[in-house]
C-alpha cells in the first residue's frame, strides 16, 4: 500500500513539473518586457479603483508608452455627458486622494492632470461599448454626435 502511495506522489511531482516547464504556443509571449513606473502607477490606480471607489463594473487601467500617460477606460451604465462627468470627476478626487501620494512617495513623480486620461463609455445595444465622454490634460472632450470614433469637441 505505501509503494503505491510513492508512485502516486512520483506521478504527481512529474505532472507538475511537466506542467511547469510548458512553453507559451506564441513564442512572443515569451518575450521580455520592461516594467516601467507607469505600469505600476496604472496597477495600483486600479486597485484603488477597486478598493476605494468601489467600481464594480469593469475598469481597464494601464500605462500608454506611446502618449506617456495613465489611461482608465471606464464602462459605465449612462449615456448621458454630465452623469458620465460626475462619475470620472468622483474618481479623479480618488487619484489625488490615493494615486498621487502614492507616486511621490514611491517614485517621486509628480502626477497631473497632464498624465492621466479618463475614458467613459456606456454598453450599447449592440454589445460594443460607446465612448460618451473622456477627461485629458484636465479637459472634458465629447465625441461630437456622442458616438464613439468620431471627431471631438473641447468642453470645460
């Protein structure tokens, strides 16, 4: 009984470590990859975002090396601009409440309104989000007919 116990466990080890020496079938995904202060930065914007905002819907955070800012795409439940404004404006509060001093103090960045964009977009009919409103460099833009790709309009 305990020899097959011993193969039991002999089998086991070999699995995981077969498991564990598996290689990705894209070898691109085993690339390196730089880990860069902006993707911490956007990480943790995310889990505060989690934590503290309390968003429950999905929230895509991440650092957008080629225009060098924190990008948050926001899904939320309104196509109305100001209701979208009022929920990107609650959690720019929660960036300078949270992000902010997380940055300095960690990294001695200095985070503005300059390095972080806040795109809204409500589920639409067809299951493909639609952007209503998005917060960059501190100003609101509204896609000009409210849909999504198209050109946009300043607004403060």
């Amino acid at each position: 009984m305990n020899s097959k116990k011993i193969m039991l466990a002999i089998l086991c080890v070999g699995v995981a470590a077969a498991a564990c020496t598996a290689t990705a079938n894209n070898p691109k995904l085993d690339s390196r990859y730089e880990y860069t202060v902006g993707d911490d930065v956007a990480q943790r914007t995310a889990s505060i975002f989690r934590i503290t905002a309390g968003i429950e819907e999905p929230t895509l955070v991440y650092y957008d090396r080629e225009n060098h800012d924190i990008v948050a795409e926001i899904i939320g439940n309104t196509d109305n601009v100001e209701a979208a404004k009022r929920e990107i404006d609650a959690l720019v509060d929660v960036i300078r409440a949270n992000v902010v001093g997380y940055a300095k103090k960690q990294h001695r960045l200095d985070l503005t309104d300059n390095d972080v964009t806040l795109i809204y977009y409500v589920d639409s009919d067809q299951g493909v989000p639609v952007e209503v409103v998005r917060r960059e460099k501190g100003k609101y833009i509204v896609p000009v007919g409210g849909e999504a790709g198209g050109d946009a309009e300043d607004k403060e």
